[in-house]
C-alpha cells in the first residue's frame, strides 16, 4: 500500500509557521517513502473560514517551497478537496451510523445544554452532556421530528473502558471513555463538525498516515471509535510535538511573531524557516543542524521525531538564516535576493507616493524609510510614551488597537484610522495628541515620518501586529490583572476607569 499523507488547515487566520511545519513532516514523509502528499481545507467553521485565509495558506506554502500533488487549487482522484464542497457526503455517513446504532439524534436546546454543563461542573464531572436523549424510543424520535424540533446527530461513546491506541511517536496511549463525550457529529444546520468530516476525509481520501500536532491528541481516541464504528481500519497516527513560545506554551499570536509572512516580510530565507522549523522536531544524526529539505528527505528516519515541545527560538532562527546566506547564496546573487525581497520596483513603486514631498535630497530617503527594511526596531519607553501619558496606558492602547483591527478584520491604514479613533474615544484621550504619537513611534520607531495610515498598508498586517506587539513588551508587557480590566472595558467600549490617564 503506498503512503498516502495529508495536512488539513481550516482557513480561519493567518498562515501560521505551525501549518508550515506540520506540513513540512508530512511532505518529508510522503517524499521519503515515495507516497503523495494531500492538501485539504477543513473549512466547515462557516462562522470563521474565509476565501482569503485559503488564499494565504496556498501563497505561504508555496513560499516555503511546499508543493503538494492533490489538493483544492490542483485537483487530483480523490476531490473535492475543500470541505465545504463535501456536506453531502458527511451527511449521508452521518445517517449511516445512525442506522447502524452508533449515533443518536439528540435534541437538547442550547438552554438545557448549559444547565447540563453546570451541574456536571457543579459535580465536578469532566463530561458536560449527561446523554439524556441517547435511549429515546424510535417511536419519541418520529414525534418530535414531527413537531420540528431541531436535533444533532451523536456518536455513542462506550460508558466505561478505555480507548487504547499506539502513536507512532508517543507509544502506548490509553484515555477512559468516560471523560469523553458523545461528540457531535452533525450540527442541526446540517453541516458536520471538524471529527465526522475530518475521519470520513481521511478515510475516503485512502490516507495511511495521520502526522498532526499533539494539540489533536485529545481527538484521537472519538477518531478511532468513529472509524470503528464504521467498521473501517483506521490509519497510522504520529502527534507531532508542539512549537513553544517563550512562556513555554503552545506558540500564539498573541504572545509571539506566527505568520509565515511575517517571516517572509523581515527578511527570512525560506530555506532557512524550512531547516529551523524541521530542526524543532527533529535530530539529524550528529547533531546536523544545517541541510537542506532534500538531504533531510534522503535521510529521513520516523524514530528520530522528537518526543516533547521545543522552544520556537528566534535567535536560533537568525543563527540558521545567516548560515543559510552564506552558504548557499554566493556573493554576486546576494543582490538578486534582496531584490526579490524587497527591493523591488513592484515595492519601490508602493512607497515612492509616501516619500515624493518628503526629502530635499536623495540621501535623505533611507532615513525617512528605515522602517520598512528593519525588523528589529529599538524601542524606547521614552520613545513610545507622549508627554503626560504612562507605560501602562500606552501599552493597553496599542492592546486596545490590536484587539480591534482583528475585530474590523482590517489591518490596513484605513482600519488603523478608524481603530484610532475608537481607542481616542474609549480611553477618552486626544486623538491627535495622544494615540497619533503613540502609533508613529510603534511603527516607525521615531515620531515624524511618512503618512502613518498609508505606511502601515504597505507594512502589512503581520510586521505591525508585531511591532505593537514588541512595544508593549518594551514597556514592561499587561500583567493578567490589567487584561482582565482592559477587556471588561474594552467591550463596554470605556477604558477611561482603566489608569489614570495621565501621571
Ligand atoms: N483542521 C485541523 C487543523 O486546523 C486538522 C487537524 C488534523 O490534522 O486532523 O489543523
């Protein structure tokens, strides 16, 4: 049976190096053992999926020199690709599960659910649904589909026993069914949840291997039951250890730089991401920290994948990069590559309009401009706080601002003006005053410079999330306290209780 492998992103934000490096192992491994790697979109979250985010995934990957033989832009047997374009099938095997006794129409109203949910929590159970609709009589059911009562479809999962599964990466796993469940399957509006559809995938896909991070662990032993109570044979599965950011938690955009493009847009190697990335979850053979994909596909061995998380290291990725440039870009193709970076007329000509009025000489353009080359930019308190205001309020403000540009799912210019204005108005400070000096020092590192709206377009989404992301950091971060406060006001949209506004 040859390898069949396959990453499965749901398009519900920006391509995360996360995505990348789970792809990375799957690509490896399709590679090694001469199999196909498969690209799927998960994007049954109609709520949070977007067009765009499918968009990106494809361009981030591309960039990472990740070249998948089936998927949703490329076809191949076993399409569609993109879930969305599959309800019919996940509904049809929803029904034939319910025929064969392995699932249940359960009918419990979001009101009856949530007092469930209390009192299991109240009892100190781990499992929230208390299953009061898995023993209706056939005749019951008929009625209350009759009555137009909405329902979802449940799997039965076993009330005592344990699930018992060998990863490939962990060993021997055993969790007891009675903290799992009976998982939703298909959701009254018909469409499936991630399990129902992501199983029927895998298995009508003819995946053999099922490489994903250890986040989904926890989904594996309702997986299993599912392909059991199909009757089918489940394929091999290996929980990839997670990527850590500095606090020792699963990397977040909330804490750390994520986005691929951002990568991309500072100026990292994409063989250089690719080697760092494989490096977190692998060991080479005496320690080989630089290779390059192909030698790591030549010698791939499945038992040197790490056990436990490793730490998403910037400076080792800088020490990576810079290794990368000097062994494998010689001299006269450096230029060639910054070019392509950034150094473009595609990008010279975005930002000529900015500068136009701005420089009395030529020589005054890599100053004004600096910004938009450096990635590291050297904050200051003193820098980042306008007269009368402290560290404390300006970090919430950009808080505030990140919180909203994500909420307007807009973070060019035009979004940051009118997320600009919300926060004047909301911590009930000066616009012009307060928040414009506070946003031309976090993405510029200076106080005057171009137009701010329009730079920040050209600057893209995921340097300036960062960028506000580091001055906050160099203002001495929001202790849990302080967010909890700050999110309470943000909704109420008045933080003016927050902090003194002034010091
Ligand atoms: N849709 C899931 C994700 O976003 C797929 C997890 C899996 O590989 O099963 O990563």
């Amino acid at each position: 049976m040859s390898v069949r492998v396959r990453i499965a992103p749901s398009p519900t934000g920006d391509p995360h190096v996360g995505t990348a490096y789970i792809a990375l192992f799957n690509l490896i491994f399709a590679r090694h053992f001469k199999g196909k790697f498969i690209l799927r979109i998960e994007d049954t979250d109609q709520s949070r999926s977007r067009p765009e985010y499918e968009k990106s995934i494809f361009e981030a990957l591309r960039w990472c020199q990740i070249h998948w033989d089936e998927g949703p832009d490329i076809g191949g047997p076993y399409g569609p690709y993109r879930q969305s374009e599959r309800t019919e099938i996940y509904r049809k095997h929803a029904y034939e599960l319910l025929e064969r006794g392995r699932a249940y129409k359960c009918f419990a109203t979001a009101e009856e659910l949530m007092e469930m949910r209390e009192v299991a929590a109240k009892q100190g159970k781990r499992v929230g649904y208390d299953r009061r609709y898995r023993h209706l009589s056939p005749d019951e059911v008929r009625a209350r589909e009759r009555a137009g009562q909405p329902f979802v479809i449940r799997l039965k999962v076993p009330l005592t026993g344990e699930c018992v599964f060998e990863d490939q990466i962990k060993g021997r796993i055993a969790s007891p069914w009675a903290d799992i469940d009976d998982q939703v399957l298909l959701k009254s509006d018909g469409f499936p949840t991630y399990h129902l559809a992501n199983v029927v995938d895998d298995f009508l896909m003819k995946i053999t291997h099922v490489i994903r991070g250890d986040e989904w662990m926890s989904s594996t032993p309702k997986h299993i039951l599912l392909y059991e109570s199909f009757g089918w044979t489940p394929p091999v599965f290996m929980h990839m250890p997670l990527l850590l950011g500095k606090e020792g938690k699963k990397l977040s955009k909330r804490k750390n730089p994520t986005s691929i493009f951002y990568f991309r847009d500072s100026g990292y190697l994409p063989e250089a991401l690719v080697n760092f990335l494989t490096l977190m979850g692998y060991s080479m053979p005496a320690e080989k920290e630089i290779y390059t994909l192909d030698e790591l596909i030549r010698e791939f061995d499945p038992k040197r994948i790490g056990i436990s998380g490793a730490f998403f290291d910037i400076q080792k990725l800088n020490w990576v990069n810079q290794k990368k440039i000097i062994d494998s870009i010689p001299e006269d193709k450096l230029w060639k590559r910054l070019v392509d970076w950034k150094f473009n007329e595609t990008f010279m000509c975005k930002l000529m309009p900015l500068i136009h009025t701005r420089i009395k000489t030529f020589s005054e353009f890599m100053q004004l401009c600096d910004f938009f080359f450096i990635s590291d930019m050297k904050f200051t308190p003193e820098l980042l706080c306008p007269k009368q205001t402290s560290p404390e309020l300006v970090s919430c403000i950009l808080q505030a601002i990140i919180w909203n540009l994500d909420e307007l799912e807009d973070w060019s210019g035009k979004g940051l003006e009118q997320a600009s204005h919300n926060a004047s108005e909301r911590f009930g400070v000066h616009h012009k005053k307060v928040i414009i000096p506070i946003l031309f020092s976090a993405v510029m590192g200076k106080s005057m410079g171009p137009p701010l709206f329009d730079s920040v377009t050209l600057l893209g989404k995921d340097t300036t999330r960062v960028r506000f992301m580091n001055a906050i950091e160099t203002l001495g971060g929001i202790s849990n306290k302080r967010m909890d406060l700050l999110k309470k006001g943000w909704e109420k949209k008045d933080c003016r209780e927050l902090i003194p506004t002034t010091h």
